[in-house]
C-alpha cells in the first residue's frame, strides 16, 4: 500500500500534448513485452516462466498487477512470439500501440518475420483471443513495473507547480525541514534536528550561540569549559557560515532510472528492494547531486560516488553542516520555475545567506512536439519568466546571497556520443541502439527532447543556437540586474561542459558513465561530479567570494563533534 501510495504522489501526469499510436502505454508495453523475451532467452526457459519470474521479483505492490495482466495477456504473448513476432508487432496485437493516420507505425526492433502489416497468422491469434483483447485496452501498463510510470512521466513536461508543492510532506513544525528521507525530506534538504519546533533548522542563524541547544542542526553546541564561552560562538562566529541551494531542472535533481531495471541478463530481484525509497524521491537522487549531493548511496541501482558543491562548501567551513537544499524538479524551466522557487525554505532575516545556482539547462528548448522548434522558450519569454524569479528571490534571500545562473547545455554532445551505443535493452542481442530508441520516441511524439534527440543534425544544431540565444538573455540578465540582497554571477554550460565531457572520454572515459543508461540523456553520476568540479572550479578562480571562508576551526570541530549528527 505504502508504495502504491508514493507513487500516487509522484504520478498524475499533465500532457501538454497529446501523445499519438499509444504513446506512453505503447512504450510501457513493448519494454515489458522484450524484457519478459530476453528473461526467457536468459534463462533458457519458456516465456510463461519468464513472465512469473518476472512478477516474483517485483515488490508486493506491483506483483498483483503483473499476475493480473499475465494472466489475461499471457497466453496471447506467448502464441505472438511462437509466430514469429517481435515486442512492437505484439504491443500491436494487444492494441496497446496503434497506427493512427497520418502518423506512421512506429517500432523499437527491426522488422520481426511476418513484417508489421497484420498477416493471416496474427490475424487468427487476434481472433482468438478477441475477448481478452478488450480487457487488456483497460488495463493501465505504465503501472505494471518499477520506473515505467517514470518513463511515462518523461513525456509530461509540465511539472505540477502549485506555490510550495515541493515542500517536505512531512514536517510537523512547518519549518519546511523534515526527518523523513523520502517525500522532499531528508534526500533533499537538511535533516531537521528538532521537528516540534520551527525555529530550530538548518541555516539558522543561532541564538545565543547555541548554549543550550542546537539550533541550526550543524551538530555545533554546549559551552568551552576552559573559556566559558559557547562552541558555536568560538568554533564559527567568525567563519561566515553558509547554506546551499540548487533551484533547477530533472538534471539538478539527478534523474536517474536505474538501468538494471531493463538489463535482463542482471535483473533480479535485489534490484527492486529500494523501490519505496526510489520512487518517494520522484525517480531522483538529490543526495548524489552535483550541487546538494551529500552520500555515498550503495544500492545495487546506482554507481559511483558523490561529489558536491555541498560536501566541498562543508569541507572548507564544518559550521555549514546540514545546510542543503535542492529545489530541483523534473520538468523545471523558467516558466515555471517562478512558481517552484516558492518552495525554498530561507528566512532572510533569521537565516544564514545562500550560495543558490540557478541551472535550467534543457527543457526550454525540449520538447516532443514534431513541431519542436515552435513550441521552444523564446528569448522574449525567458527574460519576461526569468524576471520573476530573481525578483522574488530578493525577497527571500537574507543579505549577502549568492546567485549563480548557469547557461543553457549544448545537448548535441549527447546524440554524438550516444547513437551508436546499445540501449539496456538491446544489449543481449545487440538489437537497439539509443538512435533507434530515440527514434521510436520521437515517433510516438513522447520525446524528452526532440531537437537533441534527432537524427537529423541541423535540427539539433538549431536547438543548440535557440539555447544559446536563451543562455544570452540570461548572461544579459545577470550583467544588467541589481538586487538588494544577492549578488548575480554567470557560468556558460554549453562550451564548458562538453569539453569537460570530451576530455573525459578522450582520456579513455565512456560515454555510457555520462549520460543515463534508460533515457540516454540525463547526466549521469560521472558527469553529476564533473559538474561538481567545473561549477567549484569556475567559482574559485572568478568569484571565491561566494564560496565563503576556510574555517581554521574545522580540526577542532571535527575533534568535539565528530560526524555533527550525520544525516
Ligand atoms: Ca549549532
């Protein structure tokens, strides 16, 4: 129940387009169709075995649904496939993907025996089976697996924006810090060292140096009994403590499916244990990000380790413990990133300032409209959108903030580097490249990306020169804009980033540690801390100023305090 009901909370997707020839189901279907295929190649076993195999490593949540819809469209799948057919022309049979004209029929796998017109044989199995056909339209196939609704989602642009929806869920003081990891919590922001009270969390500026208690959760507190002077006050009064802050897109928030998910020669079922944890944070890994990221997370689903602006910001001043917080939504762009920025949790005058980046990269020139370039942020609109954001951040920010915007990325290092690599699911017969998934998504008109996604290389080009006319009114805004509180700075992150991208894989880096293995877009781990690397990097040489004081009180902290009280 637990996870049916996180996964409510992450759902309901706003289309602000409509999909065609099935669009997200059809997707949903013929992933589930070729994962059950390879399961049973894997394995040497029938695809009834394979199905079941498939459901029993599913968590108790998913397992009914899996048996219910093995159990109607079992039978016909395993007929489908013993005719000869692939997982595109069975999802046709299922009338889960269609043709609907003009549009072409779209396919995943290369031509399967019979073709994809419907022939006598796939016409008989039809009617055979023509009841159970009607049940199955009913049947909802992007709940039926771990991470499909996710990949559903992929296709929504509009992220729900209501002022403060990406608060904690639960957080007894309203102080907009939580204890739970999950549901904006912990993942996300600070752990709050006393949820009954508000005044106390992290940030905060402390009263009366923390004699008595903690207030900004930093672990610091008590009084020297040599001096009789409160730690607080001797240990970080004088190092300018500082909190972080991303307010960003599925990037920033480190969207990431986990491959295993779709790798039928490793798919058990450890790989679904931390389905709960995953999908109460929304399919992202906010506590392995390049700006807030603060654990070295050892889940079978996720790789590498963390490098952050936090861990670094933390290492230089050990007063700024716990003071984190991502505002990073998947879907984020400047038009609605005006309402999401709502959510920040800082009182400007109770609070420590922020360094907060500001890094939109990719969803105002993405979208899965065959019209692509249409449906685009213009450079009107993004200076209009932008605006608003930085004119309520002056009301939020205490003194002394920080505001870093990062540029547009230039995304058509993803389409060179990725087309030719196989897919999860492609790998064990070497049958899908990233080209055809792109492809195959673009036609179901459910593209993350059309523009960078694209085979066709002058479209991706001209997405990059509308992000870069985009990244301009931003640099423009930065060099024009003055505000009360904060500061403005800009860092490119079309130029910058891809050769950083291409120095790694020239130095014998791949290209599938970069970019997310299921999307083929997302950055990856790797990048999340090349990230990490190049924001720091930049900061230090041009403007350290943001990056507060080295806190010479650090040994001795790390002496009294230890861990500060973890996370
Ligand atoms: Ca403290």
């Amino acid at each position: 129940m637990y996870v049916a009901m996180l996964l409510l909370l992450v759902a309901s997707p706003v289309a602000v387009y409509s999909s065609v020839n099935g669009g997200t189901s059809c997707i949903a279907c013929t992933a589930s169709v070729s994962l059950v295929d390879q399961l049973a190649l894997v394995h040497t076993e029938g695809i009834d075995k394979a199905m079941q195999r498939l459901c029993s490593f599913l968590p108790d949540d998913y397992k009914s649904v899996c048996k219910e819809f093995v159990s109607l469209a079992g039978p016909i799948i395993i007929d489908l496939l013993a005719n000869g057919e692939n997982p595109d022309t069975v999802c046709q049979a299922l009338q889960v993907c269609k043709t609907e004209p003009p549009n072409p029929t779209c396919h995943m796998y290369p031509k399967p025996k019979n073709g994809f017109h419907v022939d006598a044989h796939r016409s008989k199995i039809m009617t055979k089976y023509s009841d159970k056909l009607k049940e199955i339209a009913d049947i909802d196939i992007c709940g039926m697996l771990p991470g499909l609704k996710q990949i559903c989602k992929l296709a929504d642009r509009l992220p729900h924006a209501g002022p403060g929806e990406y608060m904690p869920k639960v957080d007894f003081d309203g102080d907009g810090y939580s204890t739970l990891d999950v549901l904006r919590g912990t993942s996300w922001r600070g752990k709050d060292c006393d949820d009954r009270r508000a005044a106390l969390h992290p940030g905060a500026r402390p009263e009366d140096w923390d004699r008595y208690e903690d207030s900004n959760c930093n672990g610091i507190y008590g009084i020297d009994p040599v001096s009789s002077k409160p730690y607080e006050q001797l240990l970080c009064a004088d190092s300018d403590p500082m909190g972080i802050v991303v307010l960003g897109d599925s990037g920033a928030a480190h969207f990431h499916i986990p491959g295993e998910w779709f790798t039928p020669s490793i798919l058990n079922m450890e790989m679904f244990l931390n389905v709960t944890f995953v999908a109460g944070n929304e399919l992202d890994w906010p506590s392995m990000s390049a700006v807030t990221g603060f654990q070295n997370l050892t889940m079978p689903i996720i790789h590498g380790w963390t490098d952050s602006l936090y861990q670094r910001l933390r290492q230089r001043n050990l007063c700024n413990h716990r003071d984190y917080q991502s505002i990073a939504v998947n879907g984020g762009a400047c038009g609605n990133m005006n309402t999401i920025v709502k959510s920040l949790s800082r009182n400007q005058q109770k609070d420590y300032p922020v360094l907060a980046i500001y890094s939109l990269v990719a969803n105002d020139v993405c979208n899965g409209h065959p019209d692509t370039i249409a449906h685009m942020t213009t450079p009107a609109e993004m200076r209009q959108e932008t605006l608003i954001t930085l004119d309520y951040l002056d009301t939020v920010l205490p003194k002394g903030s920080s505001l870093v915007i990062t540029g547009m990325f230039d995304g058509t290092i993803v389409y060179r580097y990725m087309h030719n690599l196989f897919h999860p699911l492609g790998q064990l017969r070497k049958d899908l490249t990233y080209a055809t998934v792109y492809e195959y998504l673009m036609c179901l008109q459910i593209s993350p990306c059309n523009g960078w996604m694209s085979a066709n290389e002058t479209l991706r080009n001209l997405t990059s020169e509308r992000g870069a006319a985009l990244s301009r009114v931003l640099q423009d805004l930065v060099e024009k804009s003055n505000y009360t509180n904060y500061k403005l700075y800009y860092l490119d992150f079309a130029i910058g980033i891809n050769a950083e991208i291409d120095n790694y894989i020239n130095h014998g880096g791949s290209a599938a540690d970069i970019f997310e293995s299921v999307d083929g877009f997302h950055p990856a781990q790797t990048l999340q801390r090349i990230l990490s690397e190049y924001i720091w990097s930049n900061l230090m040489a041009k403007h350290p100023q943001t990056l507060g004081r080295v806190n010479t009180n650090n040994e001795q902290i790390l002496k009294l305090f230890g861990d500060q009280g973890g996370y």
